[in-house]
C-alpha cells in the first residue's frame, strides 16, 4: 500500500514587511492571491521599527480578528 502525503501551503508574510500597514491588508491580500495559511513574520511588529508592547499587543489582536474574518490560519 503506498502512502499519501498531504500538504497545504501557504505564505510567509516577511513580504508584508513595512509595506501594506494593517493586518486587515495582510489578511485579506493572502486570501486574494489564493492562501489559506498565513505564516506570520514577527519583523511586522518589531519594536525597533514598529512601537512599543501596546502596539505590538494591539496589533497581535487585529491580526487575530482579520485572520478570523478572511479565514486564514496563522501559523
């Protein structure tokens, strides 16, 4: 009996980087090139760049919510 592999791909979101600001535009722009899976970058929220932990948990919030509302899974 031969084995079967299953695999879903998705996409990093390093390319997100300082580009499109909201994770409502990482998550929706995911979903519209055809990925369901979403492989979040820290380097969108690093604190050097980005802000403070208000902002970093602010942020971690908006991209749960948007991931919820394109149906995209963080991973």
């Amino acid at each position: 009996m031969a084995r079967q592999v299953q695999y879903e791909l998705g996409i990093n979101g390093a390319f997100l980087t300082r580009r499109w600001e909201r994770p409502g535009n990482w998550m929706k722009l995911t979903r519209e090139i055809g990925f369901k899976n979403h492989e979040f970058c820290g380097d969108v929220i690093d604190p050097f760049f980005s802000g403070d932990r208000e902002f970093q948990l602010e942020t971690a919030r908006q991209v749960r919510a948007e991931a919820e509302r394109y149906g995209v899974y963080i991973t």
